[in-house]
C-alpha cells in the first residue's frame, strides 16, 4: 500500500525482455534503496513492483507481461525519470491517499495551462474509468495522488503546485504523453457492494421466489 506522496525522482537504468513477454527493469534511486530488501515494495510511476536486488543505488525488478500491457511501463527506456515511493509503514503519516499500486488503465496529457502560482494539466481517460472520478475527489497520476479539479465526459483536470512540477514527472510531460491511472479503489468497493444489493432486492421480488420484498420469508 502507498500514499501517492513521490518520495524520489529515479532513472530507468536498464529494460530488459526475459522469458515470454515479461521484462527486467533497472531503476536508480539512492533513496528508496537504502533499506530495500529483496521481496520489498516499490511503486515505479505508480505501479506496486517487488525488488528482486538491491545494491549501490539501483534496484531490480520482474514486470510481466500483463502489467506491461495495462500500464505504460512498457514504453519505458533507459534514461527516462520515473516518479519512486516505498511502501507505506504503519504508523506514517497519510499524505495522500489510499493507493494500491495497481494501475487501473493508461491516460493521455491533452493539455497545459500554466499559471502564476501553479499550472492546470487536463488528462484524457478510458471511458471505463469515468464513473469513479468525482470532482475534488483523489486519482493517482504516475503515482502521485491528486485532487480532481473538474470532470468531463472522457478528460479531467488536476492542479500541480511548484513542488509537484518539480519534484515528479508531471513538470516535464508533454501533450500526447501517456500516464498511468489509478482510481480511488474505495469507488470501486461501493459500486460492487451497491450492485450484489441491487441484484439480491431483484432476485428477491422476481416471480416464484420464496423471500419477500422485505427480505423476511
């Protein structure tokens, strides 16, 4: 689990193709490795990734062949920034939000408005996702949380403060350029809870069943 709070700005050292159509991806981050252990988690622009090995600043890590499609780690190569965050520690701080690393689908930057104190970035999401960006609700964008600003049919925007555009990888993307989308998974939970509701009130009022209405038989 993680917070969506970018504690690094890597270097995709090397990409690897291994057996089938997974990959080995080297990633430099002096920070995230100073006490990573083989098995540990780290998120690479958003994406949950378990350290294989570990040593002088870079570590390693098996990406298979499905995340590679879901995601846009597939289009990366050596010498790309790559947004690093550790696992989160009970106990710690909850910068951000609820993440689970798990990239829900591939957005695109359509456009930049920069400002005086900040800059407005509209993205461009699969039609699948829609339903569970609210406006000022959280998303994570390359692995960093952020608060919706606004809400269309198929885009949505987000306000990014200096340290963002900074610190990530957001600052330096450009129109065209794919992201990886995680939605608020607590979304996804009321949906499929409010649905299995929706099907058992059916299943109770359709003809022939033994249950009333009322769920009392």
């Amino acid at each position: 689990m993680f917070t969506g709070i970018v504690e690094e700005l890597g270097e995709v050292v090397r990409v690897s193709s291994t057996a089938g159509d997974s990959a080995l991806v080297a990633v430099r981050g002096p920070l995230v490795t100073s006490d990573a252990r083989h098995g540990d988690s780290i998120a690479v622009n958003g994406v949950c990734l378990t350290v294989v090995e570990a040593a002088d600043g870079v570590f390693t890590a098996d990406v298979m062949g499905e995340t590679l499609r879901r995601s846009a780690l597939g289009a990366l190569r050596p010498g790309d920034p790559v947004n690093l965050e550790r696992a989160a520690a009970l106990g710690s701080r909850l910068g951000g939000h609820l993440v689970q690393g798990h990239v829900d689908g591939v957005g695109e930057l359509i456009s930049r408005e920069p400002a005086e104190q900040w800059e407005t970035v509209r993205f461009r999401l699969p039609a699948a996702l829609a339903r569970y960006v609210v406006e000022k609700g959280s998303i994570t964008i390359d692995g960093v949380s952020l608060t919706v600003a606004e809400v269309g049919v198929d885009q949505f925007s987000v306000g990014l403060i200096p340290t963002t555009l900074k610190l990530t990888t957001l600052g330096a993307k450009g129109v065209g350029d794919p992201v990886n989308l995680e939605v608020d998974v607590l979304a996804k939970y009321v949906e499929r809870l409010l649905g299995a509701r929706l099907v058992d009130a059916g299943d109770a009022g359709a003809p022939g069943s033994t249950t009333a209405p009322g769920g009392v038989a």
